[in-house]
C-alpha cells in the first residue's frame, strides 16, 4: 500500500527513512524531534550539529544511528498563527521536500509525523488533511511508501466536515440495521428456545443408512449383529468404494460424442479486473496507483488469474475502476466476498460509491476516523 495510515510510536517504523518535525537549529529541544533524538543515541547530535540548518519548508538528512531507520529526516514545519502567515504553505512545501529528499537518497518507504501538529500549534485535523493532499499528489508519480504516523484520533473532525452526511447516513443505514436485526429479539424468550429445525434429528446418510435400513417385505432376518461381525459391513465398503472406479472406467470408454462436456469456469476476480482495464482504456499503472495497491502486487494479480485478494484490495480496485455499486458487488463476488449493511466498513464504502466520490484518499480518511482498515495493499 503506497500509503499507509498507522498509530504508532515513530522510532520503531522499520523504514528507510523517519521523518522529524524540528526547530532551524535542529537541536531536537522538544516534542516528536526529542523523542528521535534519544532514541537514535551517540553521535545523532552530533551529526545534526554539524550542519547548517533548516529553512521552514525546506528538509535535511543525517544517518539514523541507532534507529531501525538508515535516515532521518529533518523538516522545519510552521509554527500556527491562525493560519494569517501562509503557515499551511509552508506545511505543504515540508512534506514536499520531505518526499523529494527520500527519493534522492534511494529510499523506498518513509514514515512521517504530523509535521507542526505538536508543539508548534497546528490544528491536528487540518495537519492532518494537508498530509494526506501532498502524499496523494505526490504518489501519482512515485512508488514511494509513504506511512503517515499519528497519535490519538486525527481525522474525526475533518472528515465530519467534508463529509458532513456520513455520519447519518451510518445511523440510517448500520446502526438501523443492527436495531432491526437485535432490537426486537432482545427481549423475546425465542432466544432461549431452540429453532424446530434445530430439534429435527440428523437424517441417516452413508452406510449408517444403509445399516439401518429394515429389510424389504418377505426377506430372511439376517443373523443378529453379534454373529456377523464386520465382514459384511466391510465387504459393502469395498463395493462402495469400488462404485465410483467402475463409473470412470466406464466414462474412459465412452466415444468423444457421449461424455457429457464440464460447465466452463467462471470468470475469476482477475480476470475481471483485467478485462474491465482493457474495456475502458486504461493502463495498469493509473489503476493500481489509484487503488493505493503496490505495483509488485499488482503483478501477482496480473501473473495468476486465480489469484484472490483481501476485501479491503478488491474494493480498492472497485474504486479505481469507479465502478458502479452492482458492479462493485459483482467485482467483490468473484474473490468471494460482499457488501453488507451488517459492517461498518461496507456502510462507509456505499456511501462513497453510492455518490460517485471514488477518490481513495477520502474514502480511508474516513475509515481511519472510524476505526476501519484503510483500502489498498
């Protein structure tokens, strides 16, 4: 997944880079850049001394020392003044130097914090949707992993804003449908009764059936059980075993024109995506960009039509296809899964679709608010 929204403590990202949000002297005197420092140990400070400093807007690199990081990355984000002095400018311009400087160092993933979100004021859901903007801008034309690493829950408030009907079409939709399927059982003494079907017992099948079946009218009572033993039991096994091989010795020595031809394999979740690429012109690298999938994915997927993905990247590539929600279903149905009112993840991608908004980025801002796992892979 190109890129990944996580909770998590920055310093243990196993990335190639880790970004720190600091001051121009790069002293790391306080918040996400103190953290760094301790954890990267003898000679980070050192190494940050020595250079010249940072520019608001602007990001330098030094080694990542003790990090499970081979760099870090120092960016110098705005301090808020209530938004009055280009601060969300120069928040973008960090994150865009951020990604340049990682891929001229030949770094392929980088895990950044919400720059200037800290200490420096910045509202954490403003920051938060300007990282995400300059993280899709920026993807559209790198393969760059970019982790978006945060603390508490960033996004709830933005994405109430944007999305300003999401949060009643849920209540309509899921939590409707959860009263509707619990609400009047709750109370109901059925739940502590067993279903008739339930009560029914088994139907005999198998050679159970067949020992239990009575003989036919005017037969010869067989022996009792006892006497009998096993042999005539095992003796119906072998004949029953030895059934199906005289059926296929049978079919092998039928003409081409009597064997009764297979139904033909239907359409694997693949072969559908690759067919619906080619139908509307479009080139695999502007489908799995826009599905936040990895391009190394996108391989396996295009080398095995068997292949059978996650329901979180078979929706992505719903999405990417902005396909339609029947579509959509029947797309899911070929890797076997399906829209359903009774998850909250289902609700929040019918919403998107069922309003033609197809941008991923929003739909997993909005998943992310709820807890949801993000598109992508």
């Amino acid at each position: 997944m190109p890129l990944q929204i996580v909770r998590n403590d920055i310093t243990r990202m196993r990335v190639d880079a880790i970004v720190s949000a600091t001051e121009e002297t790069l002293s790391g005197s306080g918040g996400v850049s103190a953290v760094i420092r301790d954890a990267a140990g003898e000679g980070y400070a050192e190494a940050c001394a020595a250079l010249p400093g940072c520019e608001p807007g602007a990001a330098v690199a030094t080694g990542g020392f003790s990090l499970p990081a081979k760099y870090v990355i120092h960016t110098v984000g705005p301090v808020w003044h209530g938004g009055s002095k280009d601060e969300e400018k120069t928040l973008r311009a960090c994150y865009r130097s951020v990604f340049l400087l990682a891929e001229e160092l030949g770094c392929e993933s980088v895990a950044c914090p919400l720059v200037s979100a800290g200490s420096f004021g910045y509202p954490a859901d403003a920051a938060f949707s300007v990282a995400l903007e300059e993280a899709e801008r920026f993807l559209s034309h790198s393969d760059l992993t970019i982790w978006l690493v945060v603390y508490g829950r960033p996004g709830a408030e933005a994405a109430a804003a944007r999305f300003p009907d999401l949060r009643s079409y849920i209540d309509d939709n899921y939590v409707a449908s959860r009263d509707a399927l619990y609400g009047d059982r709750r109370h109901s003494a059925s739940l502590n009764t067993v279903p008739a079907y339930m009560q029914r017992p088994p139907e005999p099948c198998g050679y159970a059936a067949f020992e239990s079946s009575p003989p036919p009218a005017g037969a010869k009572a067989s022996a009792p059980a006892k006497k009998r033993g096993q042999k005539n039991v095992f003796s119906r096994k072998k004949k029953a075993q030895q059934a199906p091989a005289a059926a296929f010795a049978e079919m092998a020595m039928a003409t081409e024109e009597d064997r009764i031809p297979l139904p033909p394999r239907d359409e694997s979740f693949a072969e559908m995506l690759l067919r619906l690429i080619d139908e509307r012109g479009l080139t695999d690298a502007a489908v799995y960009k826009k599905a936040n999938v990895d391009r190394r994915l996108f391989s396996k997927i295009r080398s095995d039509p068997l292949y059978r993905p996650s329901k979180p990247t078979a929706v992505a590539f719903a999405v990417a296809l902005e396909l339609s929600p029947d579509e959509t279903r029947e797309l899911l149905m070929k890797a076997g899964y399906a829209l359903s009112h009774a998850f909250l993840f289902d609700i929040i991608i019918e919403y998107f679709i069922t309003r033609g908004n197809y941008n991923i980025f929003d739909i997993n801002e909005a998943l992310f608010s709820y807890d949801q796992t993000l598109l992508g892979a």
